[in-house]
C-alpha cells in the first residue's frame, strides 16, 4: 500500500470552539495552553508532583481543599483568592511541592483538557515548549492519530498556541499525514517566526495582560523555553501523571 495511506493523521484545533467540528474519538490529543497552564502542569511534575487534578471550574477546585490538595486557580490570567496557588509556573516550581497532589483551574487550559475528555480522546496529553523533544518523540511512538489542539482565550484563536502547535508538526509532521490547513498554517506561522518566538508572542494579548498586571515574573520568557522539563503528563483516569 502506498505510505501515504499507511501514515496517521496529524490535525491542529486552533480554538476548542472548533472541536465539535474534528474527530477526536480514539486519538490522541496534545492538550496546548503555553501561557500558562500547560507549561505549568510540566514545571510541577518535573519538580515531583504526585498528580494533577484539572477541573474546568474555580467553585469545584476549592472543593478539594478539604482533600488534602493543593489547589490552584486563576480566573482572566490572575491568582483567585483564597488558593495556594495561581497559574505561573514560578510558583510550581517549588520543590516543597514534590509529593504533593494539585488541583488545578484556569480560564483555558482546564476547560480545553475537559472537551477533549468529554469527545472520546484515547489519551490525553501536556504540551508545551518546556516538553516539546521528549513529547514529539513519545508521540512517533503511539501510532495513532494526532490532534494538537490550542486552549486559546476564550474560545478565540491565540498566538502563543499555535505557534507552539506549529513547532510540533514542524518536528514530526513528516511522520504524518497532514490534510488539515489549520496544521499547515500554524507550521507556516512558526517557520516565519523561528528566529522570533520571543518578541512575537510578547505582542500576543495574553502577554499584554500580564504586563498591564505588573506581574513581578518574567512567564513569557519562562514559558518559550524549550525542554526544561523533560516529562509526559498524561491523563489516567481523573489524574494526570508523569509517565516517566
């Protein structure tokens, strides 16, 4: 048979809007949420987090308080207060978290891992700059269909996202099949932009939130940074885990 038959798919969802209109059932979607939840959810399991509960809404992850969980939230890119922790992967970082597990929700990221779930995705994986070598790697050895799909802001297209979508299928889109357009642009968009990552996304609207806020933390340069965090979370069952 012809190889291009025999090759899996690779598609990008540039908004989880857009999900209803893919098939997601039985692939494997890379859950994209760069600045800041995906890359924060890598940052906590490199330092040695147990597990990482992500919920879709702030009012049910204050319920976990009471079950020993770190919970974290953040609502409009800010800290919800009340939690021990927002959504930076500074604070993550912290190693008197190893051991510890998290309940995590954010305005994106969260609520895109929970479509993904609730469309029948087979595996459900992080992505971020911080993983991108070993998850590119792990996701040649699946053989199975891939979707890579971007949180966005509220349902609307972002830059960070599918830029980072765009360095995936850069790597490993050779491997694939690719008859999505929405995978060829963002391919196009971060080939245009290789040199540039940095000053690109610093021109993104959720950069410029966070520089209207003031924050003390330098995220956006934090969260380009590329596999500082060697790990594969991946959702088994309600946790995900670092399959390493």
């Amino acid at each position: 048979m012809h190889k291009y038959f025999d090759m899996k798919n690779l598609e990008v969802i540039v908004s989880p809007a857009l999900l209803p209109f893919y098939n997601v059932k039985n692939k494997t979607v890379v859950v994209i949420d760069i600045l800041r939840a995906t890359s924060s959810i890598c940052v906590a399991f490199k330092i040695g987090v147990e597990k990482i509960l992500t919920l879709a809404s702030v009012e049910e992850c204050k319920l976990f308080k009471e079950f020993d969980f770190i919970i974290a939230a953040e609502k409009d890119a800010i800290k919800v207060d009340g939690f021990d922790l927002g959504n930076s992967p500074f604070e993550f970082e912290n190693p008197l978290l190893a051991g510890k597990s998290i309940a995590l929700a954010t305005t994106n990221g969260t609520k895109a891992i929970k479509y993904a779930s609730e469309n029948g995705a087979s595996q459900i994986v992080i992505g971020a700059f911080l993983n991108i070598d070993i998850l590119c790697k792990w996701l040649l050895e699946q053989n199975n269909d891939v979707i890579l799909l971007c949180a966005g802001w509220k349902n609307k297209f972002n830059l960070e996202d599918t830029l980072f979508a765009g360095a995936v299928v850069n790597k490993i889109g050779t491997s694939f099949n690719i008859d999505c357009d929405s995978a060829l642009a963002s391919k196009l968009l971060f080939e245009n932009n290789i040199n540039n990552l940095e000053n690109i996304v610093r021109e993104s609207s959720h950069a410029k939130r966070f520089k209207l806020q003031n924050n003390q933390t330098d995220d956006v340069k934090y969260c380009l940074q590329q596999n500082t965090a060697p790990v594969i979370p991946i959702l088994e069952g309600s946790y995900f885990k670092n399959m390493l």
